[in-house]
C-alpha cells in the first residue's frame, strides 16, 4: 500500500518523460538531467500529478519554468496504516 509522498516541482518539458517514460520530446542535456534525477531519488514509487502548477525553480534542472506539483507516491513501512 502506498501511503506515504515526496512532492517535486517539476518543470513541463519533463512531466511527460517522467509520467510516460517518453523522453524522445528532450534533448540530450534535459535527458541526462532528469535521469540523474531519477538515479538519486530517495525512493522508487509511483507519480502523480497536481493541478498546481507556478513558475518557480523545478527541482530537477533548478530553473525558473513553468513547474507542475508532483508526488512521488511509496509505502513506508514507518506509519501505521490507519483505517
């Protein structure tokens, strides 16, 4: 069960790529960015994508864009689940 999120702000060039493991819309730098990205995440787990979305400093490539709020959804075996 998945109980437990980090939350990324994702630039919009990478939600797709990241979503849909197609990352044939980066180029080559995006795409060594975002797979280093992904190499150091504390968790594997499943994305989930909010509506939020601002112009701040994504977390992957730490640019000013237009980034979309992601959850990074995995089990942790630390809480309790609650009924």
């Amino acid at each position: 069960m998945l109980n437990d999120y980090y939350e990324y702000r994702i630039a919009e060039c990478f939600v797709g790529a990241i979503i849909n493991g197609d990352h044939s819309g980066l180029d080559d730098d995006e795409d060594t960015v975002l797979n280093t990205f992904i190499k150091h995440l504390p968790v594997t787990g499943t994305w989930g994508l909010t509506d939020d979305s601002n112009f701040v400093c994504c977390d992957i490539c730490n640019m000013y864009s237009l980034c979309y709020t992601m959850k990074l959804h995995f089990h942790n075996p630390n809480l309790k689940e609650t009924a």
